[in-house]
C-alpha cells in the first residue's frame, strides 16, 4: 500500500477467516487470482461460513477456477479415479464454490464473476453465464476497482534463506500489482492477504514484494496441499500438422509467446526438433507444402543460434523445454535491475515437472526469468514504452481459436449461442499489440473441423455471431491444411486464402455461399492442391514425419502409467460412440458387445479398470465394450 502498514501475521487460516469476516462485516466483494494462485482451504472457510449465515452477502470476483475434471460413466470413473488420486493426491482441496456453481447450485447470497473459465467447464451453468465478466486481461484491474472489491486473497512464496522472510507473489503478479496501485491512487481502502505455500517457486522481477504489501500473511502448516498440476495428455494428428506449420514462421532472433494446451505443446514439439534434426525438419517441410509454393516470405526453417526471447501472459512447460533445449536464449535488458532476461511472464500454469525446474531454477536460468504485470507483458501501457518496441523485435503471438469466418474474424470464447466456453483473456491484448509492432504477426491456430455427436462440422464458417477478434485484425490463420497469410488482403483474397486451408468436405459449400454475397468472384475455382484437404492427407503426412522421428504422441514425457496410454484411445473411442445419436452408433456398439475379443491379450489393461474378474452383468458389459474398443486401437 501507499503507506506503511503493520502486518498482521497468522499461522491458522481459520484466524485469518475471522479476522476477514470481522473487518468487512456483512458484504465482501473478494478477489482472487486467475489459475493457480488461489488459496482454496482459506476460499472455502470463508464460502462455507457465509453459506451458513444467510445474513451476508460474498462476491467472488476472479477467473479460471482449476478443479480435477469430473466423470459420469462407469469406465470413465474406473480409468480416472486412480489417476485423481495419484496426480492430485485424494484429499486435494477442490474449490467449493466452483463445484456448486456448476452442480448444485450457488445459494441466494452468493455470486461468482469469473471472466474466464476453464475451457467448456461453465457451459451449462445459468449462475456462471449470467455473471461472467467480458473482459480483456489488462483491463480487469479497472474492473476491480469498479466493483468494489475490497479484499484480496492469493497464495505466495517465501524464502528464508538469508535470515529474513522474503515474499514473491510467484505465480500471480499479474493482477495484484495493478490493483494495489490503482486502490492507491483512488485512496480506497482494500485488504490484502498473503497465504504462504511452501511448494511454490520463488521467482523475482517484480513478483519479488516487501511484506508490508500484505495487510496479514498466513502460513498454515495443516492447509498446505499439492500445487495443481495439469497432467501432460497427449497431441493428436491434427494438432501436430498445426503446430508444425506454426513452427515455420518462427524467426531466429525474434520473440515467442503462447498459451497453454495440445496446440501449443505440438508448436514446441516442432521448434525443438527443427533445432535438433534440422535436416529431417527440412525434408519436412517440403513434405508439408504438398507440392504448392509455400510462402517464402514467412516460412523459417533454419536452427536457432540465437535464439528467442519470451514474452508471454502465461508461463508454461513450452519456455522450460525450449530454455532446456537452447532455442530460448535471446536477452534483453531488465529496466529494473539492468540485468539480462530471457523471459517475461504474468503468470504460470503447468506439470508438476515444470514447477520442480522452476523451484531449482540458479544462475541465469533464475534471474533470466522475471514475473510482473500484465498490463506490461501484454501491451505497451509503461514509461518505458519505446525499450519495449526495442525488445519486442519479430514477435510471433501464437494463440488458438474456435472458428474463423471467411472473412477473417475469429471467435476464441463464445458458442454462437452466446455461451461463453473460456474467455477473451489476453487474445485480443497480444492481437492488436501485434499490429502496432514492426515485423510484428499474430497467428491463430485451429483445427478445421470438430466433432460433436459423431457429426463433422467446419470450424471455417462464412459467419459467427460473438467474435473475439474483428476481421479489421486479421493476420495469419493455421490449420492442419496449410498457412493463411490474410494481414492487409482484401476480403475476396482473404476467402481464396481462408478456402484452402478449409476441409475438402465443406470448400464447395462455403465458396458458394461467399459467391451469393458478392464477396467471392462467380468463376473462382479452389485450386488442386487445396482439394486433397483431407484427415487422409493429414494422417499420411503424420506417418512420414513419424517415421523420421518426429510427433510423438507425449514428446514431452507422460504422467501416464504405459497401460493407461494404451487405454487412453480405447476409451475415447467410447465416448465417441456412446455421444452419436442415431442408429449407426447404436448398432457401432450393439457390435462392439457382442464381439468377442481374447481377452489375454489385454491383461494389463483389464486389471488397471478392475474388469479383469467382472462380477456383475454391468461389470461383464463395460469390460466386453473395453476389450472391443481396446482391439480396434491398439495394434498387437
């Protein structure tokens, strides 16, 4: 705060609950921060307590509230609950408010606005939809202010190496520094509380804090819990075809930053192997082009010896591979220390391999990495603005979309029913930062076609109802077909563009809707090449670089056991099946029951489900659909 204050230190997070409860009386509007930073015993001491006391009101106001995905069929539950609790240990501490709010129910004198959730977890809750909070990263601090938020609650990092307790807000400055300022400068009063989590990476740069931020730190040796982790899944076909094409524009010398997820793991899987196996990663690529020109003006394919910078909201496993890896090695002058960086963060999100590098993090692996706000990381909004033009020299801003229209728009959050499946976040931040920069390019990355309900639908749409980003931002567009360079092109160039990079299956459909609008011209003809857009295409490709030593389906290790892996694809063709309606599903698992399969052949798998001796009807059913399943994906 602006003034010197005393902190209040606790080492019971049931004394911090009270003294919380006892300074804001009846209404609290509480703020906590997006992803990990959450401290979940003390959010759930004081939801529980207002639960209870009809009396008071509590807003929560914060984003992507993490919990272990649910389950709802039998073998689903038989395959995940082990899993659970290995990975996130069987009494990790859910968050209460986010379970009721998406089962249950929230009670009458509570409200929950999250401006961005965890993908597809609040589409079916009204409570969730109806409150959440459209807004871009940068401006949530505003927000804050605006509501009225008058504590905030987040957990910290603590170092006593030297003698004396030093605090690190470690995976969440991004929100909290802004917001302390602004509460600062309107001289409105705000409570800040610091939980401390042992587990949690010391990290400097301006996360690095005085204790006297804090109004009180808590350090409760009974709440500490695992960090949580996101289980490293495996990256599809599709999604490697993506990020290799993505790997392409990468310029050595330049600036990377991307998101989280298979898209942006299977972009790193490519930058390491174009700089480890570089000739195999040319051969590659001529492969990728199919015999069309590829665009020499954007396509890199050289090893990386100097290296990239990192500039990126959040954090992950990608920046830890490719510092391990070489490729993230470029540097830049910290204005704050003087010192040399190789990345800037907000905040960080990852495996449980990735906080154990950053907790062991020395030299210049540790004061390279720094963590501060994320109106800085995310824009130019700083004094020193032109060193960031400096530093920001060839960005690429990777990020993933839902559907793209043909004339360039993009929608990343909402359904076309207005349901919001994630949030803007920081897309639209790093988008139109890209266009103020030199040698600047934003690329959005998407899978052509999705599946639902065993229907196929194109994600390449003439039209959407909520875009994330206007077509006036359109730049680099990338699916499993190809590259589309749209930045400055006019709308007609932009739908040819658009056009062949879409599925073979619904070009014709589209091309013909754009001629209807007068935006396409009568005779256009998608050209040959763009007509051999099919998974077929894709899966050929996929086989080639595979065989070269490329795609791997977990190239960054697995948190998988090897039998789980193998019942990884069994299972999901299950889902599949189990959520086609129609006939031809029906009769796809009437089959598969009454296949008969050697069961042998399978031992490890059916004892990992607890099928391998069934003592039920619904026991001999679900390991007669599994060994079907099993049979079809597995090659033995």
């Amino acid at each position: 705060m602006a003034t010197q204050k005393k902190t209040l230190y606790l080492n019971r997070t049931s004394d911090a609950a009270d003294h919380l409860l006892s300074c804001l009386g009846k209404e609290i509007r509480l703020g906590a921060p997006l992803g990990l930073g959450k401290p979940n015993p003390l959010l759930n001491l004081i939801y529980q307590r207002v639960k209870s006391d009809p009396s008071r009101q509590l807003r929560i106001y914060t984003a992507l509230s993490l919990s272990p995905p649910r389950t709802n069929s039998d073998l689903a539950r038989r395959f995940f609950t082990p899993f659970r609790n290995r990975h996130w240990g069987p009494d990790y501490p859910e968050l209460d408010y986010a379970n009721d709010s998406t089962g249950a129910g929230l009670p009458p004198n509570i409200r929950v606005h999250e401006f961005y959730f965890q993908a597809g977890s609040a589409l079916n809750s009204p409570p969730l939809q109806q409150d959440y909070q459209s807004i871009n990263y940068t401006h949530v601090a505003q927000s804050v202010l605006q509501a009225g938020v008058n504590v905030l609650v987040q957990i910290i990092a603590q170092d006593k190496s030297s003698g004396v307790s030093r605090y690190s807000l470690s995976c969440n400055p991004d929100l909290t520094l802004d917001i302390v300022d602004l509460y600062d400068r309107s001289n409105r009063p705000i409570i800040v509380i610091g939980v401390v989590h042992p587990d949690l990476p010391f990290l400097r740069g301006d996360a690095e804090v005085e204790a006297d931020l804090f109004d009180v730190i808590v350090d409760d040796p009974k709440d500490y819990h695992p960090l949580f982790a996101i289980p490293r899944l495996p990256i599809d076909e599709t999604e490697h075809a993506i990020g290799f094409y993505a790997s392409q524009l990468l310029e050595d010398d330049g600036t990377i930053q991307i998101g989280i997820g298979a898209l942006s793991e299977a972009v790193v899987a490519s930058l390491l192997f174009r700089h480890r196996s570089n000739e195999a990663y040319r051969r590659m690529v001529d492969l990728s082009w199919l015999g069309q020109t590829p665009p020499r003006h954007l396509i890199e394919t050289g090893e990386f010896h100097k290296g990239l910078y990192g500039l990126s909201e959040l954090v992950t496993d990608g920046f830890m591979h490719m510092r391990r890896a070489g490729i993230l090695k470029r540097e830049v002058r910290d204005e704050k220390t003087g010192g040399r960086t190789y990345l800037h963060g907000a905040f960080f999100l990852g495996s449980k391999e990735f906080y154990e590098w950053l907790r062991n993090l020395k030299g210049d692996d540790f004061s390279g990495l720094r963590m501060g706000r994320v109106s800085k990381v995310n824009d130019l909004y700083d004094p020193n603005e032109l060193l960031l033009r400096i530093q920001r020299k060839r960005p690429r801003f990777l990020n993933t979309c839902m559907m793209v229209t043909l004339l360039g728009g993009a929608a990343s959050d909402t359904l076309p029913d207005g349901r919001v499946v994630s949030g803007v976040g920081g897309q639209y931040n790093f988008v139109s930062m890209s266009h103020e920069l030199q040698d600047s390019r934003s690329i959005l990355m998407l899978r052509s076609v999705r599946t639902s309900k065993g229907q196929r639908s194109s994600n390449v749409v003439w039209s959407h109802g909520h875009l994330t980003i206007p077509r006036h931002l359109r730049d680099i567009v990338i699916t499993e077909y190809g590259i589309a360079d749209i930045k400055g092109k006019t709308d007609e160039q932009t739908i040819q563009s658009l056009l062949q990079i879409t599925d073979s299956s619904f070009q014709d459909e589209l091309c013909e809707i754009a001629k209807r609008r007068g935006k396409l011209s009568s005779g256009y003809q998608i050209p040959t090449f763009a007509r051999q857009n099919t998974p077929e295409r894709v899966r050929n490709f996929v086989q080639s670089a595979r065989a070269m030593g490329a795609f791997r389906a977990f190239p960054f290790g697995s948190d998988f056991t090897e039998t789980e892996e193998a019942l990884l694809p069994a299972l999901q063709r299950l889902e599949s099946l189990v959520e086609t309606p129609g006939l031809m599903a029906k009769a796809k698992l009437i089959g598969a029951l009454g296949k008969r399969v050697e069961a042998g052949r399978f031992h490890a798998e059916l004892e990992r489900m607890g099928l391998a001796h069934p003592k039920s009807l619904a026991e001999r059913l679900s390991r007669r659909l599994l060994l079907s399943a099993l049979s079809s994906t597995i090659r033995v």
